[in-house]
C-alpha cells in the first residue's frame, strides 16, 4: 500500500550527449502545491487558471535537484536549490536544452502516474462491493406456473 508520506527519493533521467538531470521522483504535497501556484494565475473571477507557458517551467523546477551540467543545482551544504532560485538559472538555458529537460521530466511523471495507478489496483483492496454471481444451475421451475399434473377423481 501507498505510504501516506512522500520520501525524498530521486531518479537520475538521461539527456541527449551523455547528460543527465537529477529529477525528484514524486512531489509531497507542499511541493505540489506550490507548482499549482507557480504555473497558474487567477482570472477576473478569482479563480485559478493553468498559464501553458508557466507549467513547463514550474514542472522543471518543482522536480529539478540536478544535473550534469557544471552549472551547480545546489547551495554551499550541497542541498538543492529552492525552485523560485531556479526559475533564472533553467531560463538562461537554450530552447532546445529546456525542452529536452521539460520532456525528460514530463515522460518520468507520467511513468510515475502510471506506476502508482498500477499499484492502486494490484495492491488487492477494492473499490467496490462485489456483484453477486449467477448459480450454476437452476434451483427449481423457472416459469412460476402452476403444474399441470392431471389430478383424478373418484
């Protein structure tokens, strides 16, 4: 069963040329949270709105811990860089790099998705009752008339 708190645990995803990125494997909900916010913008009305421009980046920062690229992803104690010091640093990359780190880590999310989605549904708990099944065979008359065995008279 799934734990209720997300471990800090990491995946190394390949790039083109013999690169790599450090990817956080899952985000906790605070994390999660504050992706929301950074890749949305509330509307007239008041309510939130996904940007489609701010998503990629927000995505790419909220998982991002590191790379490598000699560009260092993390502070003096070696702990990565919070996402807000990050959006500068993924912002002065080319396109083409950007988008083939944005695609890297989208692909990773989706398998994660998918894994725990698989998980959910081998883990042997059910959502639902169980349906009742049909008997094998057939227990008496299945027209309900009455039976029409002659009766005699004396």
């Amino acid at each position: 069963m799934d734990s209720w708190v997300v471990r800090p645990e990491q995946d190394r995803l390949p790039l083109a040329d013999d690169q790599w990125v450090l990817v956080r494997r899952r985000l906790n909900a605070g994390e999660y949270r504050a992706h929301l916010k950074r890749s949305s913008t509330l509307d007239d009305a008041g309510d939130r709105r996904i940007d489609a421009l701010e998503h990629g980046l927000s995505t790419v920062v909220s998982y991002l811990i590191g790379w490598s690229n000699p560009i260092a992803l993390q502070d003096e104690n070696g702990a990565p860089l919070d996402p807000e010091t990050l959006v500068p640093i993924v912002n002065s990359l080319s396109p083409e790099r950007f988008n083939d780190i944005k695609q890297a880590i989208e692909a990773h999310v989706a398998k994660q998705e998918a894994a725990r989605a698989a998980e959910k549904k081998t883990d042997g708990t059910t959502t639902s009752a169980p349906t009742s099944s049909s008997p094998d065979t057939s227990a008496g008359r299945s027209t309900g008339s009455p039976s029409s065995t002659p009766t005699s008279t004396t």
